[in-house]
C-alpha cells in the first residue's frame, strides 16, 4: 500500500469516531467567526499546505507561525482558533 492510501486509511479510521465530526464542525464555526471573509486567505493558505505535504509537522508550523504573528484577539488568536486547531490536529 501507497503512502496516500496509509494516510487516507488512518485518517478514515480516525474520523470514524462520533466526536470527530462535532469537533471539527465547532472549530470550523470558530474559524469563520475569526476569520471572516477579510481572511478567508488564511484558511486557503492552511488547506494548500494540508493537501500538499505529508507531514503533520508542516501543518502545525504553519498553525504556529500565524499564530504568532496574530495580533492579539484576532485572527488565529481569536477565541483561541490556533490553539484549539493545534490541539485538535495533535
């Protein structure tokens, strides 16, 4: 078996859990409020980087790179969004 069909294999197993999809769907209402449509670049820039590696540790860089640079109460750092992301994808 592929790399691809492992990662898309554990990922399946993964989001077969009842909570997965709950939380996922919590976070994606905190990236919105966080976000807007101002700054909907920000979550393309984390999709692009999500579809084109297969390191987990390249997405948390970019999570904690945005999280720095947010200043304070807004974007990534809004309700936390970077943190909790951080967390979930840990």
């Amino acid at each position: 078996m592929n790399q691809g069909m492992k990662i898309i294999k554990e990922v399946a197993q993964v989001a077969d859990r009842n909570d997965f999809y709950a939380r996922a769907k919590k976070l994606g209402e905190i990236a919105s409020r966080a976000f807007g449509e101002r700054h909907r670049s920000q979550m393309t820039s984390l999709e692009n980087i999500a579809n084109s590696t297969l390191k987990v540790t390249d997405v948390l860089d970019f999570i904690k790179k945005q999280f720095a640079k947010s200043e304070r109460n807004e974007d990534w750092r809004k309700e936390d969004f970077g943190n909790k992301l951080k967390r979930y994808i840990e």
